[in-house]
C-alpha cells in the first residue's frame, strides 16, 4: 500500500484521518490465506502530520503526536485507525499484515 500525501482532495483538502480499509482474501491464490493491510504509517508509534491551511491537510491537530496519542486524545488516526501491535510485515505487501480468522 502506498501512503500518498501529495495532491488536492475535494476543497484543495486531503484528509488523512478518513477510514481506509484494506481486506485481502486468498491472497496469490491460496485459499484462506486471508489478511487486513495497514499503512505502515498507521503504526501506533508512526507521528502524524499536522493539519494546516497551508498544506491543505487534515490530519492531526497538534504537531508531533503519534497515531496511538492522537487515538488517545482525539479518536483519531493516519486513515482512521492505528494498526494492531499484533501487525507484521509480510513479503510481497508494502505494509502491515494482520490475520482475518474466521
């Protein structure tokens, strides 16, 4: 997964904080090889950006907080969530891997 910050969303806005889910299932085809991929930005110790009008982003409102205080504080976090601390890397996936169990 590639975690783009570059661009102008809706309004010259990007909004880093909106949900952003990924599921893949039978993953190259191997039945029940099932996962979630996270951001790797989405990691509990990954700092956020700031929101700013010059920037047009919207993300974190204080400099400098890491996704798991950013959760803390606000509810929020880099696309909506921060990723398990149960998350892996995985060879062939640019991100953090966790394991759908039935």
């Amino acid at each position: 997964m590639d975690y783009e910050t570059v661009g102008l969303g809706t309004f010259g806005q990007v909004n880093l904080v909106q949900k952003d889910q990924v599921f893949v299932y039978d993953f190259n085809g191997v039945s029940g090889d099932d996962f979630q991929v996270y951001y790797n930005e989405q990691a509990a110790n990954a700092v956020m950006a700031q929101t700013g009008s010059s920037n047009g982003l919207i993300a974190a409102p204080v400099a400098g907080l890491t996704n798991q205080q950013a959760w803390n504080t606000y509810g929020i976090a880099t696309a909506g969530a921060v990723a398990p601390s149960t998350a892996t890397k995985r060879n062939g996936v640019n991100g953090l891997v966790v394991a759908i169990t039935a």
